[in-house]
C-alpha cells in the first residue's frame, strides 16, 4: 500500500490512544496491541471508524464520478469564473491520463477514502477472532468489518478495475506498496468478504440504524453477481432479501429519501450512509454540490429553508441533462421528486432557468449543514437486480411482477415489454429514473457493455447544441471533449508517486 494508508491506519487509531505524558506514549505502531482493542467498546469504536469515509465519499465526489461522469448530469459553465477541471473533464469525459495514471482530484479523494475504509477494517479483522468480548458482538462487529471492506474494494474494482490487494494491517512502509490486484482478484476477495459476512451479520430488524445487515450483505454480493453476469447466483441472493420480510417500498417515492432530521432508515433502506446535522462535524454537504452557480441567497433559501443562506458562486455541478428529464415518462411520479426547477438573476444565460436535483433538496437549519442520509442500496434496485436477473435466464414471466412493482408506485402501468430484449430495454429504463443521482448511472452503463454507444451519441448531442447543455453563448465545448470514453478511471498521480507498482 501506499504512505496514505499508512497515515490512515496512524488517524484511524489515534483517536483512540491514551493520555500518558507525550514522552511514555507507547508508539502508534503499537498502539492496536497495547492500549486499545480490549474491550467490546474499544471494537464497537474502531468498526465505527470504518463507517466514517463513507460521508467524505458522498459529500465530495461520488456523484461527480458516476453521475456527472455519465449522461445524467452536466455542469453549468460560469465564463467569469473559470473552468474547474476536476468537475468539468469528469463531465466532458475527458479527464487527462496517461500511462494508466490521472492528475484528477476527485479520483485521488475516491481512492484514497475507500482505502481508508479498507485499511480500519483490516485493523478490525486482524484482531477480532481473538478477542475476550461476548460472541454477539464479535459475530456482528466482524460482520461489519467484512461487509466495509468488501464495500470498498466493490468501489475500486467498479472505478478502476485493479488496485493493491491489502488485507492485513499495514505497520511500516516496506509493507506499504503492495502489488496491484487485477480486477478478478479484487472481485474475487469482494465474493469472499460479502459471503462471510452474510453469515455473521443479523438482519434489519435485530440490527441497530444505520449499520451493516445481512440484507446488505446479500444485495452486496448479488450486485457483484449481476457485474460478473452470474444470473442463477444473484436471483438466488436477490430472493433470500425479497423474501426475508425485512424490506418494502415506501408507498410514496419521495419518502424513499431521507429528511435532515427524520425518516431514516425506512423499510426501503438496504444501506445508507448516515449523517446528522449539527455541529458535531457529521453533517452532510452534498447537496450544495448540486446546484446551478452563481445562485443568490434569496435563490437558495427556496431550496434549503436555511435560517443563513449565503450566495454561491463558481461553477455549478451536477445539473440534470435534458436527456434524463425527457426519459420520464408521462406520468411518472419520480420526476417532480428528482428534479426541480429554478431561476437565476445572475446567469450568464440567456435563458436562466435551470433544472436542479430535489430527491436531496430538504429543509435544514445552517448553510452548508444538512443531515440527509445517502442511499448506497435501496429496496426498489433489488426488486431492478431481481427482475434483470431474471430476464437473463429467460425467465420472462417471472420477472415482469417485480419491474412492475417499481411501476406501480411510479404512478405508471404494468410494462408492455414481453421479449427477452423489450424487458431487458424496459429494466434499463427504470434503473435510469428510479435511481437517477444515486451514483448508479456509469456502473450500469460499463457493466452493460453500452458506455461507448451511449455516451458517443450523448456527446454529439453536446456538441451540437450547447446552449441547450448549459453552456452559455460566450462559452465553448473543449475540442478534446468526449474523446476518452473509457470504462475504468486512470489510478490516481499522487499514489503512483508513492509506489512501485503502479
């Protein structure tokens, strides 16, 4: 592994070291066998732990590198601010990289945060099976573990399709630079992560808020069955979730998504990463990353309800295209919960309307400050992945109730779709609006094997229109946009500079 994982296993402990006198502080190599992981607390604290990267992930960049980085979501250039390059190429799908290798910021932070996700786990799943605490918690405690890891590296084979395989505790920089795992090693792991932990984990009802379940655990590993094209093997996880009593859809759409404050973690919610609102340095952000720029103060508290609205200004993220709005059919319940509409005084556009994403648009009570949890797995993709498995083995008849259960709540009729190709198109379709913003769009499309003929097609739209994708008449389209349609992202520059072997 690299220095970063290091530093990261150093943070990840340091909060947990005593209050000796600085000079009899045992070392911080030492600290996980000496002054911590003693008691069911000190694993409670560091699994914990583990969840934290989670909020960095989804605050900063996650969409920008599934979302923005797809058809579903652009940028609104601001001509007197500048281009921000690390947005604006995710979106142009031309992000600079060379030898396998980017300088793109929002890469290194993805990169960086999942192996800090990875490296607190190993800390955990080093020590756990020996460990002097009640058998519950050793079961649940390394469940959680198993289930983060795997969470992680299903993040580094889905973005990069290789990374270091590091499973142990890294305690000097020697053990640092690991080799890197080719994707089929990393999903390999990822199986045997997910599988362990199905067994050690409870379900939802026996599990506190917020953590890992074994329903998680299923959906998890049934998603990385649907990648790998084992249709048999995802729809027999797939049917153990459905038929576990545990989940259900929330009858209105809307109320799949949680408030700052309330109506977390509900019947639909498979996994979602939490945050609270307040000053406790657990709050959420990403909203704010998702709005037209420059946007007033009076613009923005229409928005948020903020008590402090200040303007923003810079470049705005995250806009829906007008693909993805007139992919809603008539009817469709999803699209006036997904997306919203908004004027700004200050545009450079000649037509300042904007469309802004609302599924996240909840009232909170500081600028910048929310508590809306983040969705990972929702109940309505497993009922997706249910159906698309099903269709794969030719199990047309089947499948069909469980795309329209989807429907149904949509406000739309049964699918019409009775071949094999119809449904598939049919499933494709409402994985786009059903989980539009929920960092889903690039995965689908690489795992599907469309990325290069839609986001051809996409870009060409762009560049012969655009005004019509946000650009306004003084902006331009860079000549190099869409030219490196690529399924995985380069590793990250500033990890290379570290390692060997990248």
């Amino acid at each position: 592994m690299k220095k970063s994982i290091i530093f990261s296993i150093a943070l990840s402990l340091s909060a947990f070291s005593c209050s000796e006198d600085f000079l009899t502080v045992t070392p911080e190599t030492a600290l996980s066998s000496v002054t911590f992981f003693k008691t069911e607390s000190d694993f409670i604290q560091a699994v914990n732990s583990a969840y934290v990267p989670l909020r960095a992930l989804h605050n900063i960049n996650s969409h920008l590198l599934s979302e923005q980085h797809s058809d579903n979501a652009r940028y609104v250039r601001n001509i007197l601010f500048g281009a921000t390059e690390n947005q604006s190429n995710l979106a142009d799908f031309n992000v600079p990289t060379a030898n396998g290798i980017t300088t793109n910021g929002n890469v290194l932070t993805a990169y960086r945060q999942n192996y800090l996700i990875i490296a607190r786990a190993n800390q955990v799943l080093a020590l756990i099976d020996a460990a002097s605490i009640p058998d519950a918690t050793k079961r649940n405690v390394k469940g959680q573990a198993l289930f983060l890891r795997a969470l992680a590296y299903l993040e580094i084979a889905r973005y990069f399709n290789r990374g270091p395989l590091q499973l142990t505790p890294v305690g000097g920089r020697a053990e640092a630079a690991a080799a890197l795992g080719t994707g089929e090693q990393l999903y390999a792991q990822i199986i045997k992560d997910a599988t362990e932990a199905i067994g050690l984990l409870p379900a939802k009802s026996a599990q506190e808020a917020g953590r890992a379940t074994s329903g998680a655990a299923r959906t998890l590993l049934a998603n990385v069955y649907m990648i790998q094209k084992k249709w048999a093997d995802a729809e027999t996880l797939l049917r153990a979730v459905v038929t576990s009593g545990e989940y259900s859809l929330m009858p209105n759409y809307a109320d799949a998504f949680s408030n700052s404050t309330s109506n977390k973690n509900t019947r639909e919610s498979v996994f979602e990463v939490q945050y609270l609102e307040g000053s406790q340095g657990l709050n959420g952000t990403f909203l704010y990353s998702m709005l037209p720029f420059p946007i007033s103060a009076a613009e923005l508290v229409t928005i948020t309800g903020t008590t402090n609205p200040q303007p923003l200004s810079g470049e705005g993220n995250n806009i829906p295209t007008p693909d993805l709005i007139e992919a809603y059919e008539t009817g469709d319940k999803r699209k006036d919960a997904t997306i919203g509409t908004i004027t700004l005084g200050g545009a450079l556009h000649v037509n300042k309307t904007f469309p802004y994403i609302k599924k996240y648009a909840r009232p909170h009570a500081l600028h910048n400050n929310h508590g809306m949890n983040w969705p990972i797995y929702r109940y309505s993709e497993v009922l997706l992945f249910l159906a698309e498995a099903l269709i794969e083995q030719n199990k047309l008849t089947d499948a069909a109730p469980f795309l329209n259960q989807v429907r149904t709540r949509a406000g739309l009729a049964n699918t019409t779709a009775t071949t094999q190709t119809a449904l598939r198109d049919a499933v494709y379709q409402e994985r786009r609006v059903e989980l539009a913003f929920e960092s889903k769009r690039l995965h689908d499309l690489v795992r599907t094997g469309r990325l290069e003929s839609v986001i051809k097609a996409y870009g060409d739209r762009v560049k012969a229109n655009k005004a019509r994708y946000y650009f306004p008449d003084a902006g331009f389209v860079p000549s190099d946009a869409f030219t490196l349609i690529t399924p995985y992202y380069g590793l990250p520059a500033a990890e290379a500079d570290l390692s060997p072997n990248f």
